[in-house]
C-alpha cells in the first residue's frame, strides 16, 4: 500500500456533489417517507455538504417490504452468479477510486492518503474476497450407518439488519456488506448520520448490479432509525459496531425477536515494545517508530487504534526520544492535501471528548510529552476540528490508560519484564487489538498466545487485509470479521438427516 | 443531595423537556468506541439495568447508572453532565433535536462539598 507522489499529483478530478442524497431502496433512490433531511457537515471545515434523509421507521419498513420480496431469489442464486456481482461491485469501486476516496476524505476527514491506499481499495478487495470465498464454500456430509445419512447444508439467514459507525464508512459497510450478500441474504444497512456520503454515491454507482431489493440503504439518526431496525421482527440477524451501552441495546432487542448478533464495541490496545527492538538503528528499528506513531492513523478514530504503548524499562529513553521525534514529524492539515498525514476529527462532539480527555490526563498528573491542544489551521480550515497527535507517559490505571479517548492520544508506560507487559496489556476492559514488537520470535509468539485480544499485530500494526479473522475479546464484542468465518455469522446450518431404510423403528 | 453527580441548569432543562415527551428517562455511561463516554438519555423501559450497573446518583428524577467496568475509573471523579449543540450518531434520546448530552468529570473532594463546576461552553 505505497502511495507514490506521482500518482496523487494526477488527481485532479473536481467532486461533484448533489444537493440531497435520499435513500438506496429496491434498487432505486427514494426519498424518505416523511420528508425529512439533516445537515451532512464536513469536518474539514465545519461547513455543510449536502442534505441526506432523515428516516424514519416508515422508510425501516418500506426497506424491509423490498428485501423480503427479494429475498427467496437471491437466496437460489448460484453462488458463481453471487460471486460475478459482487465482483462487479468491486469493479465499480476500482473504477471510482478518487471520486469515492474524495467523498470519504470530506465526509470524514481522514487523509487522502489513506483513502486512496487504504480504505477504497480494501473495500473492493473485501467484494472480490467473499465473491472468491463463497464459491469455494462446501457443506458436509456423514454417513451414520449404512442406511442414515446427514447432509449439511449453509443457508442464508434471509433478510438481516446493519448498522455501521462513521470512522471507516466505506471499508465498515464493504465488511459487513460483503458476507451478507455473498451468503446469499439481502441487507437494511444504516450509515451513521456523521458519514453517509460514500455508500450512498457507491449505490449511484452499482444501482444497475444487483437485483432490486438485495441491498438497501437506509440513512437516518441512530436514536430514529436504529431501533426500528434492530427491533424488527422482520430481521434474521443484527449486526453492529459502536460504544457499549448501544451495543448492549442493540443485544436487548436482538433477545427480543431472538436473533444471533455480531458486535464490535471498541477497544484500548496496547502497543508493546521489547528492548531488544533497539539491537540495530536499521530499516526494521525505523519500522518499530512507525508503529509506535500509528495511534495517529486514522487521527485515532480506531477500535483498534494502539492507545497504550508498552515499552521496556531499559530502553526507554532512548527510544522515546527517537519514537517522540518521529510524532513529531506527523504532518496535520487539509485531508485533501496528499502530503497531509493526519487529517481532521470527525465531528466537534470527538474533539470536544479528546480535548477533555487530554485534560483528565493532565489532572491525573500524566506527563504530556508532545502536543496536548488543539491544531489550529489557516484560512478555509480554521473551523476544521484538528488536533496535535498528542502522546501522554503515566502509568496503566490512570483514566487514559483505560477509557477509550478515540482520538491522537497515546499514553505510554513502561514494564520490567515479558510477565509484567502481559500483565499490563490485559489490564484493560477490551480486548480487541494488540501490537507486540520484538526481533525475536519466541517472545513474539509466547506474548500474543497470552494477551487477550481477538488481533495481535505482531511486528506491524494495522494491517487489515481480508483473510485474517478480527474481532474481540471481552468487552470489544464477539463474531469475526475479515474472514470466510464470516458466512457462518450470516447463514444457518440445515440438516437433512436421510434414511434409506425401508423399515419401520418399531416404536409403534 | 448528590456528591458524584450534578447536572447543568441547561441539560436539567433539557431534560424536563424530553421527560414530558418521552416518559420516565434514565441516564448510562459506559465507553467504547464511536460516542462512547457520553451519557445516554434512553427511556427507561427501553434499556434493561443490569445487576452489575453502578447507580451513582439521580437528576431531575431520572437515575443515573455507569457501567461497573467504568464505574472502577469514574469512582473518584465527580461528574456533571452538561448539555451542547452537535448532531451525533447516537441513539440517545436528545440526539434528534441536534442537541447531545456531555460529561465532565473531575476528581472529587470531600462529598460534603459541592464542587462549583462550570457549565459546558463548547469548544476551549
């Protein structure tokens, strides 16, 4: 995922958007029952994009009319024929990278860079994963005895219901899209109402791939929108990924209807740095400090964004000193600008939490090394919500070591030995994510088998490629996305249990 | 009286308001990604308190409830939850009106006290 300069220079395309986006229902754009619209704002400036619907649960319903109609015939269709439409999806998103990378970058405020690396092409590449994944995908068989055998089969769950969170709008909705359909179901999905840009241009884009009614789009307000579709009794399974009372809300209405759920609540995960990373000032040691400034990726809005580093006692000055002068290197401005590295906070509600956050640190007595305020920008931008990547040292029980900041805050601290790191690495509610960097393998392996997080990064940080299973452990939630364990989580296993025998039991 | 908890003249405002509209209200703070650490205004038939939930206080009727995995970091702290202008991806019940409920939190002093606490004015 290197991006040239060159490359970017080339990008010139102007975006233009509507004014009003509505909603993506039975394979056409209609707006929403009621009439009714919000504020899509940019983060780079503060300024206003365009109108998008503001459902209600009259849209949640008209969505759900068009996807049970669709639903018996997608569910039939050869999984070959599945597979050539999602790949087609991911044609058209190849197709339209700048254009979807820009809606992201606006609508978000992350880096151009990132878009264009990161997140549209792992998008696409998680259509052509599944397309790839639900061809190769078989069911079973057993003979019982000589006149009994059981067949397994995977079906599709039917019609099921998602709701995806604003930090990665594309790539969130591509990973819970992608198995949806490829197992054959038809989707309600619901962007948050910070970033429904680039899925609702995405349906612009592919309206003509699927059939009408396999893939709905219904934007709104979480408090409006979210109930009536995580309630429904017309909905075979819920997924989502956001903060913990939701999420444990979400559970609430899921036992309602008593449907299965996949969750993904967060996480505070540490980055853990063994001395022996310092051995050699070489190409690898220049890997370890990109690692350690990786809580900036993303300006920190990650589930997994590496919040805690672990560093070992006997190197900590002087790796800090290198890892601080790197940081410090990290460019914040105009997401657009392709030299930017670290754009703008998604809304003021995150810089609000993040500024206040770098004052609980304060106040606990964290010593604020670089940063620690907001960025102020110039001209256009001045209103943008920008924040210095910021790193804090204290110690593990400290409230920024422990609450999920979601923001370019780091908090780092330090261990005397490998027992004394795991046992800090765990010391957290969550359980999603975990860094663990050392030249020597048997560490390596022997800490990540004990930390207690669903994705140990091991000698490298967010890397999100499809075909490495991510989820949680403990408070991050359950299920596993990014891989073909996925299908499990959208189809149900029928069995055919055949005899062949021509004799009654006996019984009566 | 609550030592741990107080709230803004505006939130508590606020608050009458959506208890007219909605019914009987409580708060819950928990964390986690996205909006997690901001207080969520949700009815209360709508949301099952655990047995494990930490109720720390009461304003303008509603309970308020933390998370027993926060409740362990907020256990010292006093808090005031606030109210400010921002439309947010939340399913907390303010969240339509384009208003979201905040949460400040500082150390507590002896609870016989009442910590002069201002109110939430938006970005420093």
């Amino acid at each position: 995922m290197v991006v040239t300069e060159k490359a970017l220079e080339t990008f010139r395309i102007p975006i233009v958007l509507k004014k009003r986006y509505d909603n993506f229902i039975n394979g056409t754009f209609v707006p929403p029952v009621q009439g009714q619209y919000f504020t899509d704002i940019s983060p780079i400036n503060g300024k206003p994009l365009c109108e998008v619907a503001r459902s209600t649960a009259e849209d949640v319903e008209k969505a759900l009319d068009a996807a049970h109609a669709a639903k018996d015939k997608w569910g039939r269709t050869a999984p070959a024929e599945r597979a050539r439409l999602l790949n087609l999806v991911a044609d058209r998103i190849d197709q339209n990278l700048e254009l979807l990378a820009k809606a992201e970058t606006i609508d978000n405020g992350k880096p151009l860079r990132e878009t264009l690396a990161a997140d549209i092409p792992l998008a696409s590449d998680h259509f052509r994963y599944f397309a790839a994944c639900i061809r190769a995908e078989e069911g079973s068989l057993a003979e019982l005895d000589n006149d009994t055998v059981a067949y397994h089969f995977k079906e599709p769950l039917g019609v099921v219901g998602q709701i995806i969170p604003w930090n990665f709008p594309l790539l969130m909705a591509a990973w819970k899209l992608a198995p949806a359909l490829a197992a054959g179901n038809c989707v309600v999905i619901k962007p948050a109402s910070e970033t429904p840009l680039s899925l609702i241009i995405l349906m612009g884009l592919i309206a003509d791939v699927l059939p009408p009614g396999v893939l709905n789009v219904v934007n709104g307000k979480g408090a409006e929108v979210g109930k009536p579709l995580a309630a429904n009794p017309r909905i075979a399974k819920i997924a989502f990924t956001g903060e913990t009372t939701t999420g444990r809300l979400i559970m609430q209405y899921a036992s309602e209807n008593i449907i299965p759920m996949t969750l993904e609540l967060g996480g505070k995960s540490p980055n853990i740095f063994f001395a022996d990373v310092m051995e050699a000032d070489d190409e690898f040691f220049d890997k370890v400090l990109e690692g350690f400034a990786l809580f900036a990726f993303n300006k920190g809005e990650v589930c997994t964004c590496p919040s805690r580093a672990l560093v070992q006692a006997s190197i900590f000055d002087k790796f800090m000193e290198r890892a601080i002068a790197r940081v410090e290197k990290i460019k914040v401005g105009n997401p657009l600008d392709p030299s930017t590295m670290m754009g703008a906070q998604a809304s003021s509600t995150q810089l609000e939490k993040i500024l206040r956050y770098i004052d609980y640190g304060k106040q606990e007595g964290a010593k604020c090394v670089t940063g620690g305020e907001r960025a102020r920008l110039d001209g256009d931008f001045a209103e943008g919500y920008y924040v210095k990547p910021t790193v804090f040292v204290g110690h593990n029980k400290m409230r920024i070591f422990q609450e999920e900041i979601f923001g370019p805050v780091l908090s780092v601290t330090t261990f005397k030995t490998t027992e004394e790191a795991i046992a800090i690495g765990n010391d957290t509610l969550y359980g999603l994510g975990a860094g663990v960097w050392s030249r020597d393998g048997n560490t390596a392996y022997r800490v990540g088998r004990e930390l207690k997080a669903g994705r140990v990064w091991t000698n490298c940080y967010h890397a999100y490629p499809a075909h490495a299973a991510f989820g949680g452990y403990k408070q991050s939630g359950f299920g596993r996305e990014t891989h073909k364990m996925m299908l499990d989580h959208y189809q149900q296993t029928k069995n055919l249990l055949v005899s062949y025998s021509k004799k009654a039991l006996g019984f009566f | 009286m609550n030592a741990q908890v107080a709230i803004t003249p505006e939130a508590a405002q606020l608050v009458r308001r959506l208890k007219a509209q909605h019914g009987a209200l409580l708060f819950h703070i928990s964390g986690g990604c996205c909006e997690g650490s901001a207080p969520m205004c949700l009815r209360t038939g709508d949301f099952l308190v655990g047995s494990r939930d930490v109720q720390i206080g009461e304003l303008e009727g509603c309970p308020v409830y933390v998370g027993v995995g926060q409740h362990e970091y907020l256990k010292d702290t006093a808090i005031e939850i606030g109210v400010a202008k921002g439309e947010v991806e939340s399913f907390s019940v303010e969240a339509p009106e384009g208003m979201r409920f905040t949460m400040r939190s500082m150390p507590a002093v002896a609870s016989s006290q009442r910590i002069g606490m201002s109110v939430n004015k938006g970005l420093p």
